[in-house]
C-alpha cells in the first residue's frame, strides 16, 4: 500500500509539470504558426507606408491591397501563412480601432446626432429588404439571398459567418455569399475616396457615407482614413454603431427561424457570441480620452500605430482576394452584388445630404 501510494504521488508530481510544458508548447506553437504570415502583411505594410508617401493620391491602404492582390494571385503562398494573415485581419483590425479611440471623445461623437443612428437603421433596413429581394430575381437559391442581404446591408463576412448558424447554411453557401461581396469591399477602397474627391465631399459627410455604404470594417476605415484623419474619424464611429445592428437583427433572425422550425431549443443565440465585445474596448479608449484629455504625444502614437495595423489588415484582405475563386461564384451573385452596393451608395448618399 505505502508503495502504491508512493507511486501515486510520484505520478502526481511529475504531471503536473507536464501540464504546464504542454501548455507552453501549444501557446508556443499558436504564436510560431501566426508568425510567418504577421511578418509577410508586415513586410507589404512597410512597403505600402514608404510608396503612399510617394504617391499619396493613391494611399497607403490602396497600395497594400494591391500588393497583397499581386502577390496572392501572381505567387504561390504556402499555407505557412495562412494563420498569420487571419489573425491580422480579425484581431489587429480590432486592435487598430481601440487604439484610434483613445484619440477621440465623447464630445465630437455626439456631434454626430440622433441623425446618424437614424441613418444608419434606415440604411440596414432598406439594404437588407432591397439586396434579399434583388437575389431572389435573380433567382439565387438557399440561404445565399438571406446571407448576402445581411453581409451587404451590417458588416459584410462577420454578419454572414454570424448568421450562418442560425440558419443553417452550408458551407458552401457561407463560402458563396463571402465571395460575393468581397470583391466590392475591394473595389470600395478604391473608389469611394476618389469619388469623395471628385465631388469635394467635406470630410464628415465622407466618412458618414464610407461608414454607412461599405461592406467589411476593414475596408470602411481604409477608405475613411486614406480620405484624410477627420473623416477616419467619423467612418470608424458610423461603421461601429452599424455593427451594433448585428444583434437586435441576428436575435430577430433566431426569433424567426425558431418559430418557423419549432425547434427554439436549437437555434437560441446567446448576446456574448454575436456582440462585438471589441466595440466596448473602442467606447472605453473613448471614456478615457474624454476624462483625461490625453496629451498629444500619446494620442499621435496610438493613432500611427493605428493607422499601420490599417495597413497590414488591408494587405491581408488583399492576399485574401483570390480571383479564381471570385470568378467560379458566377455572374448572378456579381451581378447582385454589383448593384446592391451601388444602390446603398446612392441610397445612403442621398439620405446623408437630406439630413446634413
């Protein structure tokens, strides 16, 4: 018995340290596997710096989209990579937004007004009802309608992987509907700023309308900040206040698919996975800001570092832009594609200058 007990504690002893090497190793290992790819976006997020200064009517972000777009398409990328350019865009694109709040206050955003929540609801409501009933004539079938309506209308992939579950969709839906509006997230960046330009848009009713009218968050504080800081500013702000419409819509969504299937029990959404928890970070730099006024020297760091993480996530988007992959979604999603977003262009455009 005491030698059994003996053993026992022996065994004890020596898993516990074994617990916590295997757990540095997988952490270790997690990190070693983002590596390659963090250092590949950061690499084209250097070089996008150095020829935006070169050539600032293009900008940074447009050239590191380029870039990565060249290099996807043109090279091989081997899937070393893969994790590193992911995390970029869905963890340092949150980074960047928290840090671009600790120059803002509560102050300039109330500025804003109600208007701006009423924009951005009429601009939800009418993309989703205008997109749905667009995909339906042209006849796209499944949950492709309902997807693309939502990723269009809220915050592009983040609401069609949200919705996805909940309605059950396919993979190979979710995959369809992404690629559909992927190429106008794109495009977007291209395009709005020179629009802006070309019609000498002042800076805030800008970046009302790149918050309100384009896809992803990525390419919304893109756009906004390679218009100029000021209409940054207001893009991240309009676009954050969008991407709140994610819950009330998604648990709208659940409500309805529960009472159509009857089996509620399996399609409950629960608020903590479909909130953007990252939004409560960005409103707390707000808080900290507005309390404190936080001197300049501190702010202009934040802000660079900021707008550098904007580069590297629009390299990543760009390494994302696979055209074989755009190509085999076909011409009807395009199509559909291609005139929501210049319906909620026009649309939230027009409802911008009523209101302003």
């Amino acid at each position: 018995m005491l030698r059994m007990k003996h053993v026992r504690n022996a065994d004890l002893q020596v898993s516990q340290p074994y617990e916590k090497k295997s757990f540095l190793f997988d952490y270790t290992l997690s990190l070693r596997n983002k590596l390659p790819g963090i250092a590949l976006v950061f690499i084209i997020g250097v070089l996008a710096n150095s020829l935006g200064k070169d050539f600032p009517l293009i900008g940074g972000a447009v050239i590191a989209i380029i870039i990565g777009i060249l290099v996807r398409n043109f090279l091989h990328i081997p899937a070393v990579y893969t994790e590193g350019i992911s995390y970029t865009l869905k963890t340092l694109l949150k980074t960047a937004i928290v840090l671009l709040g600790f120059g803002l206050s509560y102050a300039s955003i109330f500025q804003l007004g109600y208007e701006a929540v009423l924009l951005v609801i009429i601009a939800v409501l009418s993309g989703i009802v205008f997109t749905f009933i667009l995909a339906k004539l042209f006849k796209l079938e499944g949950n492709i309608p309902i997807l693309v309506s939502l990723g269009t209308a809220i915050c592009g992939a983040t609401a069609i992987v949200t919705s996805s579950p909940i309605i059950r969709a396919k993979e190979e839906e979710t995959a369809y509907a992404i690629n559909t509006i992927f190429a106008y997230n794109v495009l977007a960046v291209l395009f709005y700023p020179l629009l802006g330009q070309l019609f000498s848009m002042p800076d805030n009713i800008f970046g009302m309308w790149a918050g309100v009218a384009i896809h992803d968050t990525s390419s919304v504080v893109a756009a906004g900040y390679s218009y100029s800081s000021a209409a940054g500013d207001t893009s991240v702000v309009i676009k954050l206040i969008r991407t709140l419409m994610l819950v009330p819509v998604m648990l709208i969504l659940s409500i309805f698919i529960s009472m159509k299937s009857k089996e509620s029990k399996t399609n409950k959404v629960k608020i903590s996975k479909i909130f953007p928890t990252f939004i409560l970070f960005f409103a707390g730099a707000v808080a900290i800001n507005t309390i404190f006024s936080l001197p300049t020297s501190f702010t202009s760091v934040t802000d660079g570092v900021a707008k550098f993480l904007i580069l590297m996530v629009m390299a990543s988007v760009g390494l994302g832009t696979d055209f074989k992959k755009i190509k085999s979604v076909g011409l009807r999603p395009l199509f559909v594609g291609l005139i929501s977003s210049i319906m909620m262009g026009i649309l939230t455009l027009t409802i911008i200058l009523m209101l302003y």
